[in-house]
C-alpha cells in the first residue's frame, strides 16, 4: 500500500513533463522579433540575387538556412508580453565639464593712421597749364658812354605754359613763357651836365626746368612751391632824349637795342584749388631773374600768374 501512494505522484509528474519534452525537442518556436530578422536577412538575399542577374555574376550566400519565414504562433502569452517589453534603459554618458574660467574679450587695436592721399593721387600723374600773368620789374642799371643810372620798372605782362610730371607731392615741370616790360627814369645821370630822360623796354623768351612739392590744405585747396633754371632771350630797347634849347629831342647815337641769351633763375609759391576732378586753377606769385645783358645788368621781375590747366 506504501508502495502505491510513492509511484502515483512520480508517474503523474512524468505524464506532464513528457508532452513538453516532446515539444521542444521538434524545435523552439520562432518568436516575432527573429522573425523580422529573418525577413531582413532574406531581402538581402533577394537583393543579392537581382544584382547577380544584372551583373552576370554567381549570388553570394550571405546565410544558409532552412527556416521558413511563415509566422509561428507563439507558446504562450508570457512568451509575446515579454518580446513586447521595451530594452534596457541605457543612460548616457556624463559629458564632461570644462572648467570655467573668465573669460577676457579680445580687442584689436588697427595700427594704420588715417594715410592722406597724395597730390598724384587726387590729381594725376601730370598737368599742362597756360598762364597769364602781371609782370613788375625792380631797377636795372644802364651803362653806355656817358650815361650811367638805373631804369626803374613799369607794369608790364607775361604769358606762359606750364608742364609737369608728378611722384607723390613732388613734381619736376618745364616751363615756356614771354615777358614783357617797360622801364624809365626822366632824370638820367650823366657826365654831359646835360638833362637826359631814358624809356625803354624788355622782352624775354625764357625756357626754364624746375621741381617742387606741393602740400595738401584740404581735398580740393593745396599750396606748393618751386625752383627752376634755364635760359632766355633778353632784349633790351632804350629811347634816349636829351634836353636842348628847352626841347627834347632823341639822341639817336645813345638810343638803340640790346640781345643776347643769358641766364635766368626762378622762384615760385602759390595756391592751387581743383574745382573738378580734372581741372584746377593756380594763383602764384614768381620771383624771375635775368642776368646781364651787354649794356644792362642783371635784372629781376616779379611775376603774380593766374592759370587753369588739365591734370591728366
């Protein structure tokens, strides 16, 4: 009887336990989420096979397998909850934190200084200018025979042209220009005891080379300055008269003219003002000298020239 009730459980143990062993020795069932890898890995196979009938090439055998993809029921309700449940959480990592530390705005400081332009560059590289001008001349003396005095200098006028090349605010010009004055002195020394009136005139045809720098007052005003030399014609004419009997009358034996090249030097300084971008207009005062001239000595005039020229 003992006997009995001991071998009733365990037969009905193994009677349960068998039905199950049985099962999973036919195969394990195929849950939803390696049937979708499975599906996966057959659409690489398929696509492998597409692109080996293009290419002409053998397919390559990515997984070798008999498993069909047909969906299995699952065992149980436990089996399908926990293929639904979510993966582990996975927390990220910490990012690292920098030290903070001042930080120190960077200032740039521009070392460039406002760099004016200079008179090439507003202007140009070269002018031409005519001028017109007043001429005033300081005394020359006369010497011929017995008369011996100075002539002193009448208004009279010049007119020129004026060319140049400029670097910077330098520039070196060439300059052609006439003068023309008149000269006199009613009491005429001389050793005749006699009364003795002298007119005449002076005529210069002068080409003179010079360089000068020019300094900018404003964007459009600048004054400059120069120094040239060169040479010239002078001519020189006198009408002498002399008094007798209580007329004049003209000594023609002292009257006459006198020419030759001589040397002449200059200096000038004035005001430039550009009205336009190509065009300007000068105002300047020349100091010209004129050396000898046979019976003549050497002789300064003062010019004050107006011109407006192109800066090209």
């Amino acid at each position: 009887m003992s006997i009995f009730f001991r071998i009733v459980p365990v037969s009905f143990a193994l009677s349960i336990c068998g039905p199950i062993w049985g099962q999973n020795s036919e195969g394990a069932p195929v849950s939803e989420l390696q049937r979708r890898f499975m599906q996966m890995e057959q659409r690489a196979l398929d696509l492998s096979k597409r692109l080996s009938e293009m290419s002409g090439t053998e397919p390559i055998e990515l997984i070798d397998r008999n498993e069909s993809l047909a969906p299995v029921q699952l065992e149980t309700d436990a089996q399908q909850s926990y293929d639904q449940l979510p993966g582990p959480m996975v927390e990220p990592l910490p990012i690292p934190e920098e030290p903070i530390t001042e930080e120190v705005p960077t200032v740039y400081q521009s070392e460039v200084v406002r760099v004016a332009p200079t008179t090439q560059q507003r202007k140009g590289d070269y002018y031409l200018m005519p001028l017109v001008g007043f001429a005033v001349a300081t005394s020359t003396n006369f010497s011929q025979d017995n008369l011996d005095d100075d002539l002193d200098g009448e208004w009279g006028n010049s007119i020129g042209v004026s060319a140049a090349k400029r670097w910077d605010n330098w520039m070196a010009y060439v300059r052609v220009a006439y003068q023309y004055l008149e000269n006199q002195n009613l009491n005429f020394k001389n050793d005749l005891n006699k009364e003795y009136r002298v007119f005449g005139t002076e005529e210069s045809f002068s080409l003179s080379l010079g360089g000068g720098y020019t300094i900018s007052l404003s964007q459009k005003l600048s004054t400059y300055g120069g120094l040239g030399a060169g040479f010239a014609w002078r001519k020189n004419y006198v009408d002498v008269q002399v008094k007798s009997r209580g007329n004049w009358g003209n000594d023609s034996t002292q009257s006459g003219a006198d020419s030759s090249v001589v040397f002449t030097y200059d200096f000038s300084m004035g005001l430039e003002y550009m009205f336009s971008q190509n065009y300007s207009a000068r105002l300047g005062y020349r100091l010209l000298g004129l050396t000898s001239n046979e019976s003549f000595d050497g002789s300064f005039q003062h010019l004050i020239e107006l011109g407006v020229g192109a800066n090209f």
